[in-house]
C-alpha cells in the first residue's frame, strides 16, 4: 500500500464560504459555464475536512466506513441506488492520510479513472462474499488472492471447468 503524507485541514477547508448577512443562495445543482453554482470539489474537501476533525477530536485512530450514506461522505464516490444494504463496499479513513476505499473490481478501476481526487493507491478492488452470495472458496484464487471481480469470475469459472 502507498504511504500518504499528512493531510492538515485547514480553516478554510472547513468554512462553506456563505456571506451569513444574506440568504443562503440556492440557484439549482445544474452544472452551467455562466456561474458557479456547485463547486463539488470545495464540497469534497469541506466533507472530508469536517470528518478527519471530528477523528481528530475523538479517541479513534481511524474510521471504517460500511454504509454507503458515509462511505460517499467521506471520499466521495458511489455507484448507485443499488449498493444500498450490500455489505459489499467500505472505506478507512485515518487520521493523518486520505480515504482508502475497497470497491467492487470495475467501480475501483472507474474510481481511479474519473476521481482524480483519489490517488490510485487509495482504491482498491475488494470482495467480501456478497452476504453470503458467493462461497468463501470463491473470494480468492490459488494464486494468493483476486486483484478484481473478473478474477473472481475467471477463478470460479476455472475451478467449474468453464473455461473463457
């Protein structure tokens, strides 16, 4: 795994940049080129900022994220509706690095295709048998371990005499 240097929040990371003497603007969550409506890159590291402090005031040394709602809080990335109640996608968050997130093999290589605020040593494919859907024997190869789910399927596929 990629050691990561320190990540320091910084005051502004954390401030949402609203003039308090005005109405909250609200101006709608459709991207446009005239004005800035949603910079979800500040949204990103406000979120971020206010979970590695919330860590940082706490006796923990690390968070492990199992639910979708604060896994997608803490590093940003989802891949749907669906995932909701799996058991199959969890992220870490310590104190001192970025947000390591184990996904399904094909959402890990979309993550560190379109994300770029992961680095690719922070995204990992992972499996954790599904809820039971997919038989331990199935979770890793002979070879020491699955890099991805094709290498799951491909396995399993070798193992059923199935070949492709």
């Amino acid at each position: 795994m990629q050691k990561t240097e320190p990540t320091i929040v910084k005051p502004e990371d954390i401030d949402p940049g609203f003039n308090w003497d005005r109405a909250i603007p609200a101006p709608g969550h459709m991207a446009v080129d005239f004005e800035e409506r949603v910079n979800f890159r500040r949204l990103h590291n406000y979120r971020l900022a206010r979970a590695k402090q919330a860590l940082a005031e706490s006796d923990l040394g690390a968070i492990m994220c199992l639910d979708a709602n604060n896994i997608r809080y803490i590093s940003s990335t989802v891949i749907g509706e669906w995932s909701r109640d799996k058991m199959s996608r969890y992220a870490l968050l310590t104190g001192t690095g970025d947000p390591h997130v184990w996904d399904f093999g094909s959402a890990a290589s979309h993550h560190r295709l379109h994300m770029p605020w992961l680095s690719a040593g922070c995204v990992h494919a992972g499996m954790l048998g599904l809820r039971g859907g997919c038989a331990a024997r199935c979770r890793a190869d002979e070879e020491g371990g699955a890099r991805d789910q094709g290498d799951h399927d491909r396995a399993w596929r070798r193992r059923h005499a199935l070949g492709r």
